[in-house]
C-alpha cells in the first residue's frame, strides 16, 4: 500500500463508501494473507486499514442516522 492521501469521507455518496469499504476490506484480506505466508514487510499498515474500514463504516452509520 503507497502512502494514502487523506479522504473527506463526509463528501462521498453512500455508494462510493460502501465501494472504498469493500476495496479497504479486500486489502486488509490480502495483508493478512501477506503476513500469514511471512511476505509482510510493514505490519503496521495492517492498522491503518483496519482504522480506515471504521471511518467508513463511522460514516455509513452517519447517513443513516442523518436520513431518519
């Protein structure tokens, strides 16, 4: 993963979260495989998606909430 430049998330329709959501969750799959064979070399980014996967779904949550 290359050095991710920041999202305003707030500024993204409900359709473009839920597509980051399942490109963040197919990442993190493909770390954890990565680690699990012993090819990961920075398992710190691990974290990184993992926290990027929950402001996603923070902000999914948002859109509910703000539409009721």
């Amino acid at each position: 993963m290359a050095k991710s430049k920041k999202i305003d998330y707030s500024t993204l329709s409900r359709k473009e979260l839920l597509s980051k959501l399942a490109e963040f969750k197919k990442e993190l799959f493909n770390l954890r495989f990565a680690k699990a064979s012993g090819e990961l070399e920075k398992p710190f980014v691990m974290r990184a998606v993992r926290r990027n996967i929950a402001r996603v779904l923070t902000f999914l949550n948002m859109s509910k909430v703000e539409k009721v």
